[in-house]
C-alpha cells in the first residue's frame, strides 16, 4: 500500500491539513481525542511527515549532527555507544528529526564542526566522550551552534547542556559496598582516564579508599579501553602480583567478562576468591539482570539517558537563550552473584 501525503490523510479524516500537521507536531490547541484520532490513522495508513517541507516551513534542516573521530569509530560496535543511539534516535524520529555522522580523523573533528555551521547542515550537535580538558565545547561555544553533551567536561568554564551519570558517587559506593565485606586490596579496571567519566570514577574509588585509611596503589589501579580482551588482560596481572586483589571494581559489564574469564582460568571462583563489581548501563543485548544477577553493579539505563539528551538539545534548539539544562542522574546499587566476605589469604596470596 502507498504511504499518503498530507493532503491525502487530512481527506480521509475531514480535517484540515493544518489540524492534521499541529495533531502530529503536539501542538496544545489540539485536542487529545483529535491528536489520538490522527495518529492511529497516520500509523494505519504508513503516512510519515516529510521532513523537507517542514524544514522549509521552520527554517531549519531538521537534522543533527555528530562527529566520530577514526580513532574512536570503532566504538561505535560497542554495545553502550548502539544503545544510547536507539534511546537517542527513537526520540529524535519522534519529532521529526534524522541524525547525520560524519567520521573523520581526529585533527578534522573542529573542521567539520565549522563546517555544519558555515552551510547550516544541521540544526544541532551531539558530543560524545567528553576529556577532561574538552576544546570541542569552547569552538561550539564560539560558533554558537546548539550542542549537548553525553558526559560532562571537568574544567570547562561556561556552561553547557549535558546529561550523565553520577559516576564519582557510584564508585565510591561500590567501594564502600566492598569494603563493608571486609575487602581491603580492591583494584581497580577503569575506561581511559582521559574521558571525563572514567576520571570521576577513579576520584570516587579513591576517596572511598581514603575515607577509610586505605592507601592507593598504583600496581592494583589499570586504565583500558573497555573491551573483553583488556578486561582479562589486566585481570592476568593483577592476578599475577605478589599480593593479588581480593576485589575488582570494573568500569563496565564488556571488561568484567574478561575479568571473569582471567579469574576462572586460574583456578579461582568469582565472589569467593575475587570479588568483583562493575558498572552496568543495562544494555539491551548483554543482560546482568534476574532475581540475583551475575554481578554486583552501580547500574543506570544508558538508553533512557539517550531519549533524555535528545530531549534537551531540541530544547536548546527551540530556546537557545535560554539557561542550558543539566541532569545529574544517580546510579542504582544491585547486589548480584559476584561479591561476597573477603578470603582470608597468606601474605603471597
């Protein structure tokens, strides 16, 4: 069956075409039988807006931008990055709105950004991966297109739109959580601590440390890109120390599969011998969920986090002079299978 077109739709309803658009754009005026009526029969008869004509209609290109530099592009396999993309693009097609990537090497990040601006190709960016010292949100600034930011960016002065997770807080309660089993050697696997999260992650794991007299040790402390192969890798030399952790906590559920897979080939029994807690951004295809989950994990929704962001960049789309908006989202504590009582072990242990 062919898709119909405004005109069509508005005739098969008896409505205007100009109710018909306001019922599917959330227009108030309209009432909630009417927009409910509209959109069961734009569903039933497979009518999509076209986005051009309404681009015309606003002036805008009803497109956002993101830029993925080649040495990040891989990530996008990863299935945190697919995950907060169906939260964030479910939420964008919603309005209207498609999203544009552009990968390119690193030193033509800030070229195509002064690019989407200079032909006006985009309404809108997304950053991904904020560093703890971001020039990409200071260019934004400068060039005054509408951005929001997945993460935040320690030290950037002005302020932005951004959404993330509390992370400092959730590791220092997950290592509280450890040592309250009696834990004292707790490692830690954490992302590259050149991203923001990740660096608020190690201060969190720290403090909680310090809170309680522990030192830092540098031996017991690895940043890696978060993938299985580097989880079990670093959980390999860890394992191999003189004295060896008797708890892990991981930046996220991809390294802890390797961590567990280090821990069994040696012989040793995760949540008996090696305690281990992880954070999970309760991923779609990689569950650590039931009654009693596999792993102890700070766990937060990265795909609501996406449809959040979404939400906020069209704000700043619509009220750029408005104050940027912010949300700080907390993590949830799930005890799971992987954490127990700290082994009693022998000084070489």
């Amino acid at each position: 069956m062919k898709a119909m077109n405004l005109k069509e739709l508005s005739r098969v309803l008896g409505l205007s075409q100009t109710t018909v658009s306001r019922a599917l754009n959330g227009y108030p005026e309209v009432s909630e039988a009417t927009r409910r009526r509209v959109r069961e029969a734009a569903l039933r008869h497979d009518y999509s807006p076209n986005t051009r004509a309404k681009g015309l209609a606003t002036g805008r290109t009803m497109t956002i931008g993101q830029v993925v530099p080649l040495s990040t592009a891989h990530q996008m396999m990863n299935p945190i990055f697919a995950d907060f993309a169906v939260g964030f693009g479910e939420a964008l097609a919603r309005k209207g709105y498609e999203l544009v990537t552009a990968i390119v090497p690193e030193e033509q990040e800030a070229q195509v950004y002064r690019s989407f601006r200079a032909r006006g190709s985009v309404d809108g960016v997304i950053v991904h991966g904020p560093r703890v010292h971001d020039p990409r949100l200071a260019l934004l600034d400068e060039l005054g297109l509408p951005y929001v930011v997945h993460g935040r960016a320690t030290e950037h002065g002005a302020p932005y739109a951004w959404v993330d997770v509390d992370n400092r807080t959730a590791f220092a309660r997950a290592t509280d959580h450890l040592m309250d089993l009696g834990h004292a050697r707790i490692a830690l696997i954490n992302g590259p601590e050149h991203l923001d999260f990740a660096h608020r992650r190690r201060d969190g794991y720290a403090r909680a440390l310090a809170a309680r007299g522990i030192a830092v040790d540098p031996a017991q402390m690895h940043a890696v890109e978060m993938t299985e192969l580097n989880g079990h890798a670093a959980m390999q030399e860890l394992l191999a120390l003189p004295q060896r952790p008797t708890a892990v906590l991981a930046a996220s559920i991809i390294l802890a599969l390797g961590i567990r897979r280090a821990i069994e080939e040696a012989g040793l029994v995760m949540g008996r011998d090696v305690s281990v807690a992880i954070h999970d951004d309760v991923l779609s295809f990689l569950q650590n969920a039931g009654d009693r989950p596999v792993f102890t994990a700070t766990r937060s929704s990265i795909r609501d986090a996406g449809a959040l962001l979404c939400g906020m960049l069209l704000e700043r789309i619509d009220a750029p002079a408005t104050p940027p908006p912010s949300r700080l989202l907390q993590a949830e504590l799930i005890l799971g299978q992987s954490t127990g009582p700290a082994p009693t072990l022998t000084p070489q242990g």
